[in-house]
C-alpha cells in the first residue's frame, strides 16, 4: 500500500473540517469509538441519526475503495465514506452525476463552504473543458475536490506549490495524468525494456507523446514489466507476441497480465481487461506505478538485505523492522543516514519533507562524500540545490527518476521511486566493505537476521497467503503476514469479505491497538467465527495467533482460503439439481472426468499423487477446458528436474492467461504441495464452470470466443453470476451445492498439541501435524 505522503498536507485542516461538520450535524451522539472511524454506542435521537449511523456501519465494514492507488492515498477511508455518501445523494432519476451537480454540492461542503460561492466552483470546473451536462463518476468528483481544496489552500495564503501535484498534470475532470511521472515510467521502461527482442522494435518510446498507452493495448509490454520487477513471474512462451494479434489473443495476454500483477502483489481492484484494451490512461499508470515500485522495493527486506539489521539495536526492533512496509523501511534508512550526517530533522514522508532538497544534500553527503560539494547545502534557491542534488546522484550511478521541479513540488511517487534507487546505489557500493557510504556487510547484528530464517516451506505458503488476502480488496495491505494478523483486525477483515456479516465489528478494535487484551479479543472473535465455519480448530485461542505461532496462522488462512475457494464453487449451483455437499473429493472427480473425455491417459488419484510433478496431467486439463490455450509444441516429457520446472512454470502462466487467480510457485507443483495441487485444481473448474457452453462449442473462432472472454471478469474474486449458461457437467449433477469440509481429504486439522509429523503429508497447515487416518476433533 502506497505510503500516506504529506502531498496535501496544506489542505488537510480543509478535509478535516468536513468530517467536523458531519460530527456536528449528528445531533444526540453520545461517544464515539476511540481510535475507530465509526460511530457506537452513546445516546442516539431520532430516526436521521440511527439511519445515518447504520449507513456508516454498513460502509465502514468493506471500506470505500478507489482504482487509482494515489488518488485513493489522499483521503482517510472517514472522508472517503462521508464524500461517497454526499455524492451518492445527488443522483438524478437515472442514477447519474453530472458536471452541473457539482457546484450546488461542494458549495455545502464545510471545507468550501466559507471561501468559495456556487458560480466560482463552476468556473472553476469549467476550466477543464468539460460539459455541464457531462456524467461524472466518483473518482472525477474526488479529482475534482482535490483541485477545488487546492485553490482554497492558497486563498489562505498556502504555499506557491501547494496543489502542484494538480498543477503539473495534463488534467480533465474526469481522470488527471501527471506527465512527470509518465515520463519517469517511459524512461523506465526504455531502460529496462530497450534490448528486449520483441519490444525493442517499438523502443524508446517518447514521453511527450500517449505512445506508451498504444503499445501497452496488446498486453505484451505489461506481461516483459511484470518479469523485469519479479523475474521468472510469467514464462514468456505463454506471452501472445506477433505483430497484430486476434482479439481472442490479445484477451489473453491482458488476463495473464492482471493475473500475475495480482500475484506479486500488485492491487487491481475495479481494474479489468477491457481498461487495457482501451488503454485507460489513469489505471495504466496505476498499475505501471505498482509494478516499478515492487521492483525498486524488492531489497528493503532482511532476506534480501540483511545489511538493514543495522537500523536497530537488539532482538526486539528487528521483529518490529520485519513487520514494516518496505516504504517505511526506506524511509527508516533515510533517517538513519541523515542521523550520521547531523541532519536535525526526521522525514516521515517522501513529499513535503523532501521538497528543499536539503535531506537530499545531507543524505548523498554521507553516502558517497567523494562526490559532494559544498555548492549544495549554500544553494539558496530550492530548485538549484535540486538540480545539484541530482547531479551528485548522477556521479554516484542512480538513474533520474525526477526533475528539479518534482523535487521541488513533492512528488510522492517519484521522490520514493529516487530514494529507493539511492538505496540501491549504496548496498552495491557497501556490499562486503564494512564502510560510512551504506549498511555494513560486517555487522554483528546480522546474526539476528539469520536466526530469523524461515523454513522455506513456511516462506512459500506465507507468500501465498499474503497474496491472496490482498487481492481480496481489503482496505489494509498486508506486508508481512505473520507480524500483520496479530492483532486480529485483517483476519476480521478478511472473514467478512469471504463470510460476509460473520464479524461482529461493534466488538473489534481498530490498530493501532496499545492495550493487548484488545488484541487478544479480535483474534478470539476470529476463532469463533472459524469454528462457526466448521474451521477444524482444536484447543487453539485467540493468544496463539497474537503470539504470531506460525504454523497455527497457517493453519487457519488455509482453511479460510480453502473455504472461500469452495465457496465460490458452491455459487455455480446452478450446475446441479441435487443437495449433495461440495467436497474436495468432487473437484478430483470432476478434473479427472475431464481429461478423460478428451481420451487421455493421465489421471490423479489424489491431490499428492507424486506423478503430478511432471505437469502432464495439467497440461491436459487445461487443454481440456480450452484446446486452445496449450501449445503442445511447448512441453516436455518432464522426465528431469529441469523439464519438470519448464512444465511447471509453463502450467502456471497457462492458468492465469485462462483467467484462474493462483499464488503457487513452480516448484509447489514439482514438489506436489497438496495444497497448492487443490487449488490450481479448483481454480481451473471455477473457471470452466463459468463458461457458456456456446463459446466452448463454438471455440476455433478466436474472433468470436474473444467477445465472450472480453465481457468475462477475470481480476475479481466475487463469486459468479448466475446468469451464465453452464457447459454439460451431468455427473456433477448434486456435488455443487452446500458447503462440506473434507477433512480427511485435506489432512487438516488444528491442535496447539504437537505431534510426529506423518512423512507423507505435504500439508502442513497447524501447529498439530497428524497423520492421514488420525480422528479429527472440534
């Protein structure tokens, strides 16, 4: 999650008056939640303020979320709800917002109210260009706020470049698009994409004009992105490249596209296929913003950096160091520095902190002082010491991310985009040299780090999961799973997205949380709500989950998981006439019944069938859903270990260019991690469950079936319509209903007892390992 930066700092006091006036209109309101957004408990009079109050409970439950990751940083989830609700409220009979609503709107906004008239709004909108008659959507009536809130700041004397994130953009009502960072994502791009031998053919782009919003419409250039930020992400013989793709192609390599981004992290929330093919400008950038962002990020962890221990003195902050995002992490190095180099004032963002540029100066003086001058530091000018700034990291490798000018102007992406290169710079020129420039590789705390080595199959379902929670769409991001679910509030979060109205949030404290028993009372309403879901859950608390056992949390987010899996299977009931319950039994009968209709051979006989390291039987199944999508040419026989990771690697991007949402590794399959193998496995049958038997019958016209897939969401997980036609599943007839959880087909079960692990059970989602015939118990 992006970091909340101080680039609206000056209008801050503005927003905040907007939630006082709501608080002042709430006549009768007793108390209010300490350190929650929601109003509870008190007095409550009259049936305006129950009503009003039961929308914000409502509403606080899911959190209002917006597709553009830095317009959505810019409001507290208070404000987005409070501005949600007043837009909401101007809707004409046809559901719609215009241009010519707004005025009469933000004129009643306690932020404007005082300092602006209705008539000055609307020339102020009207500037833009747009139409009074225009829709508007809610994220135009944010931009649209953000720009108004702007203006206000400088009638009250704010500074020259309070809105220049609004000022140095090419800006429409309806979406803004910063050149700076479209420049800084296109130089990006041609230095890391220029010897590509597909792309360099249409390489370097000009930043000057929209050629990176037609290149991007083929799905290709994202596809080589995601790679070079996460190598091995994607296995490019999956990526459609010819020079003029079909529909059906190009369909396909903007799903793989998504489907990967989710998978190393990136947020597409309300992002689909068809915003590529349009080549949406705004959610373009979005999305490039995230992917540069994982790759420059990608180090600031121990794992990676075990140089980082250095920032803190003993075993205690090193946990605290591993639970922080790499934002915060880069900026705790920052400071680190600045420290040293006799710099008085701490930075807590990458906007208004930076925009003197004398941290800059201070920081590259400590860093590399070979290269420092003392121009730097006397520069009186801002946008000179800037220039000197970036001159200096010139001399020390670091690529320009910014100019003066988003120096000067606080840019918030661009600025952590040059810190983190900064960063970079140093560890390489420190790495084995115990020296001022960067962190000490010869540092005794190191040891801390290693002490903290996970086992490697613990780090890969940690991966997993973590993934997978944030492409829910929850309203916080997690960062490091073991050290973020120990307050309970993102398992809530995450319960209520998949059990919806199972959590009782009167009863939840929001972080930050001080007082540890409100820890303890979060993950103890966890645990209820896991055994209310029939979750095999045996002796286990609330406190095993804030004391962060890793094999317990584990052991719960694969239950979880594995019920939101059979869940959205059990919502394609509409394939069944009987009330049989969903097992997981049904799922290896349903992929066995496939292959062999298509009159192969391949079979699993269990979903740790030590034969499925080959991939084969993959291959086969996802040919069987769609002939199409395999290009046989492409397998091995996956006879050696290194044939059997080509296969794997293939599988996976295969799945994901089909429109299946997974989070395994190739080596889960060559391994046969039974979990993992149920979840491909299921992921592959939502996806063919949804499909219309038209598009399967009429499937060797790419034109025709790339309609259907075009209209086919492939980023979200919510569960299906029951509209689509489903494809000719008989003998599923009665297994697609209620929900059941296989135990014995899972070999999951929970205890805080531990027990010999069984050698042959590759699940190991509890703290009790047990074998496959050991009773399971409530």
């Amino acid at each position: 999650m992006a970091p909340n930066d101080s680039s609206i700092e000056a209008g801050c006091s503005l927003s905040l008056m907007v939630f006082a006036g709501i608080k002042r209109n709430l006549k009768g309101v007793g108390d209010s939640c300490k350190g929650d957004s929601r109003f509870c408990g008190g007095n409550l009079g009259g049936d305006w303020v129950s009503l009003h109050l039961t929308a914000a409970k409502m509403s606080s439950f899911v959190g209002v979320l917006v597709s553009d990751q830095w317009l959505q940083s810019q409001f507290t989830q208070v404000e987005l709800r409070s501005l949600k609700s007043k837009f909401m409220a101007v809707r004409n009979q046809n559901g719609k917002v215009t241009v010519g609503d707004l005025p009469a709107l933000m004129v009643k906004l306690k932020a404007f109210s005082d300092m602006f008239k209705e008539e000055e709004i609307r020339g102020i909108l009207g500037e833009s260009g747009a139409d009074m008659n225009d829709e508007v959507d809610f994220e135009a009536f944010l931009r649209a706020y953000l720009n108004l809130q702007g203006r206000g700041t400088e009638k009250l004397g704010g500074t020259k470049h309070s809105s220049s994130f609004l000022k140095a953009t090419t800006t429409t009502l309806l979406h803004t698009i910063i050149e700076s960072e479209k420049a800084s994502y296109v130089a990006h791009i041609n230095s890391y994409l220029g010897d590509d031998p597909f792309l360099k053919q249409y390489l370097p782009l000009d930043p000057s004009t929209n050629d990176l919003f037609d290149l991007v419409k083929d799905g290709v250039l994202l596809c080589k992105l995601i790679n070079v930020a996460v190598p091995g992400t994607i296995d490019e013989r999956a990526i459609n490249t010819k020079r003029v793709l079909n529909p059906w192609e190009r369909n396909e390599n903007h799903t793989l596209c998504l489907n990967s981004a989710k998978a190393i992290g990136c947020t597409v929330v309300n992002i689909g296929t068809q915003d590529l093919i349009e080549g949406r400008p705004h959610l373009l950038l979005g999305l490039i913003s995230q992917i540069i962002k994982i790759q420059l990020l990608a180090d600031l962890n121990l794992k990676k950096t075990p140089q980082l221990v250095e920032l803190v003195d003993d075993g205690n902050d090193v946990e605290e160091l591993m639970g922080l995002a790499p934002e915060k992490v880069l900026l705790k190095w920052m400071n680190f520095h600045l420290k040293k180099a006799g710099y008085k004032k701490p930075i807590t963002n990458f906007s208004s902190d930076l925009k003197d540029g004398e941290a800059y100066a201070y920081l590259l003086n400590v860093l590399a002082p070979e290269h420092c001058s003392p121009a730097t530091l006397d520069a009186k000018d801002p946008t000179h010491r800037a220039k000197l700034v970036l001159d200096h990291a010139e001399r020390m490798d670091c690529k320009r991310y910014l100019s003066p000018k988003d120096i000067v102007e606080g840019s918030p992406n661009l600025n952590l985009a040059f810190v983190a290169q900064i960063f970079h710079q140093s560890v390489i020129a420190a790495t084995g040299i115990s020296c001022e420039s960067g962190l000490s590789a010869d540092c005794k705390n190191i040891s801390f780090a290693e002490m903290m080595t996970d086992d490697v199959q613990i780090s890969r379902e940690e991966r997993c999961f973590r993934l997978w929670i944030n492409s829910l769409g929850i309203v916080t991001y997690v960062n490091n799973l073991f050290e973020d679910v120990r307050n309970g509030w993102i398992l809530l979060e995450v319960l209520d997205k998949v059990s919806p109205g199972s959590v009782k949030w009167k009863l939840a404290s929001k972080p930050p949380i001080k007082m540890p028993f409100r820890k303890v009372e979060n993950c103890n309403q966890v645990i209820g709500i896991g055994k209310q879901l029939k979750f095999s859950l045996v002796n286990v608390a609330g406190e095993d989950i804030v004391h962060g056992n890793k094999k317990l949390i584990l052991a719960f987010l694969w239950q979880l998981m594995r019920y939101n899996m059979l869940q959205l299977l059990k919502n394609l009931r509409f394939h069944s006439q009987g009330k049989k319950e969903m097992t997981d039994a049904d799922i290896l009968k349903w992929a066995n019944n496939k292959v062999k209709c298509t009159g192969r051979t391949s079979q699993m006989e269990s979903f740790k069938d030590k034969n499925l390291s080959n991939g084969i039987f993959f291959l086969d199944l996802l040919s069987a859903v769609e002939p199409r999508v395999v290009n046989w040419n492409l397998v091995t026989k996956g006879e050696s270990e290194e044939e059997k990771k080509l296969n794997a690697t293939y599988i996976i991007s295969v799945a994901r260019k089909l429109g299946c949402s997974i989070f395994l590794l190739p080596e889960d399959i060559m391994e046969v991690n039974q979990k993992m193998i149920l979840t491909l496995t299921a992921s592959i049958m939502y996806w063919s469950l949804q499909q219309p038997v038209e598009e399967l019958e009429t499937s060797s016209s790419p034109a025709d079936a790339a309609t259907t897939a075009s209209t086919t969401s492939t980023t979200s997980d919510a569960s299906p319509s029951a509209s689509v036609n489903g494809e000719d599943e008989s003998s599923l007839s009665g297994e697609i209903s209620n929900l059941i959880i296989d135990d014995a087909a899972s070999d999951t079960t929970v205890s805080s007892q531990v027990e010999n692990e069984a050698p042959d059970t590759t699940t190991t989602v509890s703290s009790h390992i047990v074998n496959d015939d050991t009773p399971i118990g409530d």
